[in-house]
C-alpha cells in the first residue's frame, strides 16, 4: 500500500516502523516527520492541521490510506477532509475528535452512555472552579477543557495550587474539576470503525516528569506493556462497560468514531474507571504496543477506515516485555532547552532487543540537535522486565544530550503491582 502518516514525533516512527516490519514493504511517507524518520522512509513538507493541502497531496500520489497521528489535525477536521474526497483514513471527524478536544464533551458522552468515570463539574470562571475545588475537596484535580498537550492536567493537595492553575487554564477557556480516584492507571487502545471495537495490549505510561512519580505532569515519560497485573477479564469488561457504550452513543449522536479510540483508565476497588479519552494513539505507549504487535497494523489500521473490522480477529501480541524511557530537553515540561546536539545513538546498532523512536530532533548543519521537550523514546524488548530494563537503561546511558533528563524508574515497581493487586504472574 501507499501510506501516508501524519505527524512529526515518537509515536509516528512507531507506527513507521511497525509498518516496516510487514511483508511485503509499503510505500510510506510522513509529514511533516522528523530526522529518525526522514532515515527510513520519505518525509514531505506538508502542514499536517491543512486538510485541503493534506487531501490533495493524497490524490497527486494515489495514497492508498492516510494514518492520522496526531490530536491537532484530528481536532482541526482533516479526517472530514479526506473522506470527503473519498480517501481511506484512519482517525475520526472533527465532531467524534471532540471526546479529546473537550472533556465536557467527553464527559457527557459518558453520562449518555452510562460509562463508569469520576464525578466532574465545568466551571466557565475562577468563582465557579474555586466552588468546585472546595466542593471536591483534596487532592484536587484540574483539568483544562481543550487540548494541553498533555500539560493541563493538574492533581495536587496544594489548594492553592489548583486555584492558580485554574486560573491560568481560564484564560484559554473553560476548566474541568473532577473527584480524585485512587487506583493505578492503565492505558487501553481499542480500534474502531464506527461499530465494531477491536483491543490491543494494555500498556502503562509515567505523566510525571521525575522519580517516584513526582514534577509537574508530562505527556509522557516512559511505558510499558504487557501489565501483569491486571485482573483476568479486564479487557473484555473494558470493551463491554466503556468502549462499546461510547462507541454506540458517538453513533447515536451522528458522528461515528472511526480511528483510535484510547481509554485513559484507573483500577479502582470498584473496578475501571474512566480517566480521560484521547482520539488517537498515545505517546509513549505506542511504542511498547506496537514493539509486540504480530498482527499486521495495516491491515488492522485500513479495516478500521474501511468499515470492515468486524471480519478481522483481535491482533496477537509476543510474549516479549517492551519498555520505554523518554529521554526530555533540560527544561521540559516547562520551557524546554532546544538545539543541542545528541550524541552516541550510532553506537546503539548493536544493541539487542533496543530500538530509538524520534520525538523532536532535527539536523542543524548536518548535526542532530533537539527541537522539542521529549526529544527520544529508547524502546527495548526482552523475556522479562529485568532484561528489558537493562537494556533500555544501558542504551539510555550511551546517549548524549547536555542538560536532557529521564526517570531512571520505569517499570521497577512490576513485581510490587503485582503482589498487591494479588498475585499474578510477572514474565520472566
């Protein structure tokens, strides 16, 4: 097939290199891409938020399916574009993007659809948030309505805190204050073509920007998948008591979800509970997804656009551990440090079971530098978390970028996970 994706960071040269792995090879090019990218397949100077500009790229080069990676270009109606023109895509319209684009949105789809999520009031002003904020009481949780990229999410017992936050958020429009749930997070894809819903792997990302989660929220520091320790039977409860009910109430309401549905969840003591929904894949989780996925992700992807999911089995996975470590700019999540180069990533060929996934680099006279917060994803494979680990660590220490910073603690709580949710079995 000719594909071509849009978007420009680590979770596009994911989905790049799980298309490379298919037999036979697909013509695939990336816009805008990144450098990482731009060394494997061709990159084209398109603005992936244009969608007349994106659709008549499509047409000129016979494109068989169009990736949408990316919250913005999906928010922003390219997805409408395209299949206006007839080309097959993967990502849902402007009106079904708004299960991200607004969480008031998102929050009355789940209303509708009796889908189980923490208790949530809208405030247009700073009088209505701090109301709610006192309502909630501590921890408090923020949110901004719109998209934040992944910064708007605020959890704290600092009243104040959440009131400035709040405040800031305000200016940009209005704010969420939700009921604080306590469990573990979990992040589950689930592909849909309007109707029908198939899962793939949970995974689990760190938001936090520094050991034991702490900092400020992030879009993502790090992963990991399989997660053993979930209970038996989670995925299917998730897909009877969240996904379906969403998808039929989105269908209801005339705007069919065609893309990627991904379920931002906590296992509370009552079971799964709705955090957030996203329009898309996530970053970083992506890449340990897509690091175990056997089955073909074309196929599944242009099911999905087709409206033929329903004949395709649920996507198999490997046995293997996949674990990532976001290398960040000094500065990120804040104002991110750009333009230092990044070293030592040549010496990572040999390197078994590591693979890199480019966020934000670029070539400055010929040097790669870093143009952005979350700079690297180190992706690594292996029989068990201790060796997939290690290799993620051992790679990460062989790459240079002054002033960057990682979480050394990614996926070093498995085994605890486990024994508290009540045994299980950790991969060895």
């Amino acid at each position: 097939m000719r594909i071509l994706v849009l978007g420009s960071g680590g979770r596009e040269h994911a989905i790049v290199a799980s298309l490379l792995r298919e037999a036979p090879l697909h013509e695939i090019t990336v816009a805008p891409g990144n450098a990482g990218i731009a060394q494997s397949v061709t990159v084209a100077a398109l603005d992936p938020e244009r969608g007349d500009e994106v659709s008549q790229y499509a047409i000129d080069n016979a494109v068989d399916l169009v990736i949408i990676g990316p919250e913005a270009p999906l928010v922003a109606g390219v997805a409408d574009a395209l299949r206006e023109r007839g080309i097959p895509v993967f990502g849902p319209s402007r009106d079904a993007a708004r299960i991200e684009g607004s969480k008031t949105f998102a929050k009355s789809v789940m209303d509708a659809a009796a889908v189980p999520t923490g208790g949530a009031s809208r405030a247009a002003s700073l009088a209505e948030a701090v109301a709610a904020i006192d309502e909630y009481g501590a921890p408090y949780v923020v949110k901004a309505d719109g998209l934040a990229a992944g910064k708007g999410v605020l959890v704290t017992g600092d009243r104040a805190e959440a009131v400035e936050h709040a405040r800031f958020w305000l200016e940009h429009g209005p704010v969420l204050v939700e009921e604080f749930l306590v469990g573990r997070e979990i992040s589950l894809f689930l592909l849909s073509d309007g109707h029908t819903v198939l899962p793939l792997a949970p995974a689990h990302d760190y938001k936090r920007a520094f050991d034991g989660d702490t900092g400020p929220n992030t879009g993502g520091m790090g992963a990991y998948s399989p997660v053993p320790w979930l209970p038996d039977g989670f995925v299917d409860e998730v897909i009877e008591t969240i996904a379906i009910p969403t998808i039929r109430e989105l269908a209801r309401q005339r705007t069919p979800f065609i893309g990627l549905l991904y379920c931002g969840l906590i296992l509370t003591a009552s079971g799964a509970r709705v955090i957030e929904f996203n329009a898309r894949f996530g970053d970083p989780e992506t890449q340990v997804v897509l690091a175990r996925l056997v089955t073909p992700l074309s196929g599944l992807l242009m099911a999905a656009a087709s409206g033929q999911l329903g004949r395709m089995p649920r996507p198999t996975f490997t046995d293997d551990v996949a674990v990532a470590v976001v290398l960040a700019s000094e500065g990120y999540p804040g104002e991110p440090v750009t333009g230092r180069a990044i070293s030592g990533l040549g010496e990572l060929a040999g390197f078994t079971g590591v693979t890199i996934a480019h966020g934000a680099t670029g070539f400055v006279a010929g040097t790669l530098v870093a143009t952005g917060g979350r700079v690297l994803s180190v992706i690594a494979t292996g029989t068990d978390f201790r060796i997939a680990r290690g290799r993620a660590y051992g790679a990460v220490d062989r790459i240079g970028l002054a002033g960057s910073h990682f979480r050394s603690d990614i996926a070093d709580e498995v085994e605890v996970a486990v024994a508290e949710a009540g045994g299980g079995e950790v991969p060895r």
